[in-house]
C-alpha cells in the first residue's frame, strides 16, 4: 500500500506543478459544464418570433393577432405587414414564424364559408421547427374553441349547455419523467458525461506518456513494483478527481442548471463509480501504449464526436442501423447515459438499470485488467548489465 501512495503522491506533485495538467484535472470539467449549462438554461424555448401578416384588417382577424401576443410561447414582431416583408424577416432571421390572415376572413367566416389561414414556420432548425409548429396549433386550437363556444352562445345555449357540448370529448394527457420538455433534462446530462469522459480521459493517457517523453518511464519499468501497483498509484489521483468532478458536476447541474436528478442516490454513485474506473483504466491503457502525449491527444479527439452521437441518448436506438447500435454497445459513454437517465429523470429501480451495471461491470473489469497487463522487468538489470539513466536504480522512496 505504501508503494502505491508514493507514486500516487509522486503523480500529484506532477499534476499541481504542471498548470494545464492541473486546469485540466480540476478546472476544465466546471467551467465546460457552466459554459454548456449557460446555453441550455432556459430549458424551453419560447418568445418564439412570429410576424402577422393580416391582410383582412378586421376585429376578427386583429383578435388572432391578440391570441398570438397574448400567448407565452410567441412574441409579435411589428412592422411586416406584407408577404414580402416576411419572406425577407425569414431570410435575415428576424422571425422564425409567420400567420398570414386572407382578405375578407371575417365575411367569410361570418357566410361559414371555408376560410383558410396560411401560417409559416422555419424548419432549417428542428428545434424552432417543432417548437413552432406545435405552439401554433395550440394558439389555433384554442381560438377555434373559443370561436364555437360563442357561436353556440349566440344561438341561445346556456353556458352550461355550451359547455356540455364542446366537452363531449375529453382529451387528458398525462406528460411522465420530463412534462415540461425542459431540454435541459433531456441533454444536458449527456453532454457532462462526455465532458468526464474526454477530459478524465485526456488527462490520465498522459501519465505515462509524460514519463515516457521524459525518459523517466524505464524506471517505472526497472523498479521492483509490481505493474499493478504502478497502475494503481499513477491512476489513483486521477480516478479521485473524477469521481470528484462527477459528484460537483451533478450538484451543479441540479444546483444552478436545474436538471432533474431524482431516484436513488446510492444507483447515481455506483454508475459514477464504474464509468470512472473505465475511464481511468482505459486511459492509462493507452497511455503505456502511446508513443507520446500528440499520439494520445489524436486518439482521444477522435473519439468525441461518435460518442454522443451513437449513443442512443439523443436519437432512438430503435432508429439507428443495427452495426452502428453494435458498435455504439461497446463505448461504457453509452451504457452510462442510458442508465444515468432511467435512475435520475426516470427514477427506475434497481431492476430496470441493471443490464447497464451488468455492461459497466464488465467493461471496467476488462478496462483494469488491460491496464496492468502492460509489459515490465520486475527486476532491475544485473550491475554488470547496461547501465540506464546513470544506472540501475530506481527512487528509494519505491522500494
């Protein structure tokens, strides 16, 4: 135990005295989260920039002009009053919607003749395009309803007539686990389990290869420590710090960002836990593999991107080819954003999260076991050997 504390405080003298190590380590996981969690903060997206285009100018095409002002979702932009003017506010951004209101809607809907209102919306992004597309049905909806239930009025019904008839059917619905759409629950958890991956990741491959550069891994090599207790000393700060970053980004997420973080703690930290191991083992795996510290940093980028994306965590599996649900079924990044999900916005028990322990389990296991498999002389040469780095010796603090 001894030997493995040494290197460990071996390995922390290098982290606080190297400034970028030590950012990165400590800092850079905090101010991504706090970056990332700034632009998702406001969770649902409304205020939703809409032009009326009201090309009948009467008392009902103004109160749909009122509808759409009065609701949260919209904020009327002023001054575009013809289809032109609109198609330029689209171009240059300055709305993302448009209601263009024909000429004589209030005689025809008056003759009940079949009256059509032309409303546009910007599909180019998904999120303003669904977004809009629903908030202008509900703004519709209830105008539509409003405009029967005083037309029943006007025909002599009472009001609790009026309202036995437009009640006939009754559509409940019943939003679970995320009833506000926040797309701050939705993403914003994953994306801080890629900030832990890529930068616990980074910042452990560098370990040896550090040493490496410095021609001070042979004695590592040539030291009677046995590999795993190297392993285990050379990765211990780094798998503290990381669990360290997982538990204050959680709070901070919960904290600041209000994400949902429910269901049971004790499943939060044991999936932590495992995906730290994977993410230090794997790291110090290829960092004994790794020629040098740009080597790393390239097989480290190029992971990022195919990790969120293959993930499931934001496009259904059920949709993704079944090579690449293969392929995404190996990256610990996808078993822990699943089930982080199912235990804290789901707030399933045990039983449903345990096929992504189960993944976790085995990938960490496989994780350690090549991270101390990497090949060494548990004995330093013979005095009468070739001499390295002045000698055979190693720091006396290992022995």
């Amino acid at each position: 135990m001894r030997q493995i504390l040494n290197i460990a405080h071996y390995e922390m003298l290098h982290i606080f005295k190297e400034k970028i190590l030590f950012l990165m380590v400590f800092l850079v996981p905090l101010g991504y989260a706090a970056l990332f969690g700034a632009a998702y903060v406001s969770a649902v997206l409304n205020n939703v920039p809409v032009a009326i285009v009201d090309l009948d100018d009467s008392k009902l095409s103004r109160e749909i002009a009122a509808a759409f002002a009065n609701s949260p979702h919209f904020k009327v932009i002023d001054g575009i009053k013809t289809y032109a003017e609109l198609q330029e506010g689209m171009k240059n951004g300055r709305v993302r919607a448009g209601v263009i209101i024909p000429e004589h809607f209030e005689q025809d809907i008056s003759r009940h003749a079949l009256t059509r209102v032309l409303t546009i919306y910007d599909g180019s992004n998904l999120i303003w395009g669904y977004n809009t597309r629903k908030y202008i049905r509900e703004v519709f909806n209830d105008f539509i309803a409003g405009r029967a239930a005083s037309y029943l009025a006007g025909l002599g019904y009472t009001k609790n007539e009026v309202r036995a008839i437009m009640d006939t059917v009754s559509l409940n619905t019943e939003v679970w686990y995320n009833p506000t759409f926040s797309y701050t629950n939705f993403l914003y958890m994953g994306l801080i389990m890629i900030i832990l991956h890529q930068i616990g990741l980074l910042s452990v491959s560098l370990t040896v290869t550090r040493e490496k550069e410095r021609r001070t891994w042979l004695q590592f090599l040539s030291a009677p420590v046995p590999a795993w207790k190297i392993f285990a000393g050379k990765a211990l700060p780094y798998f503290v710090a990381g669990f360290f970053n997982y538990a204050l980004l959680l709070w901070f997420a919960a904290r600041f960002i209000q994400v949902k973080i429910g269901g049971s703690l004790p499943l939060i930290l044991l999936l932590g836990l495992l995906y730290d191991v994977i993410i230090t083992a794997a790291g110090f795996f290829i960092s004994t593999r790794a020629p040098n510290s740009l080597q790393v940093t390239r097989y480290v980028m190029l992971l990022s991107v195919p990790l969120f994306m293959i993930s499931g965590f934001t496009w259904p599996w059920t949709h993704i080819p079944a090579y690449i649900n293969f392929l995404a079924r190996l990256l610990p990044s996808t078993w822990m954003m699943l089930g982080f999900r199912q235990v804290a916005l789901k707030e399933l028990e045990m039983s449903y999260v345990l096929p992504h322990i189960w993944a976790l389990i085995l990938m960490a296991f496989l994780a350690v076991l090549a991270a101390v498999t990497f090949p060494k002389r548990l004995n330093p040469p013979p005095d009468a050997g070739p001499a390295i780095n002045s000698g055979p010796s190693y720091p006396s603090r290992w022995k």
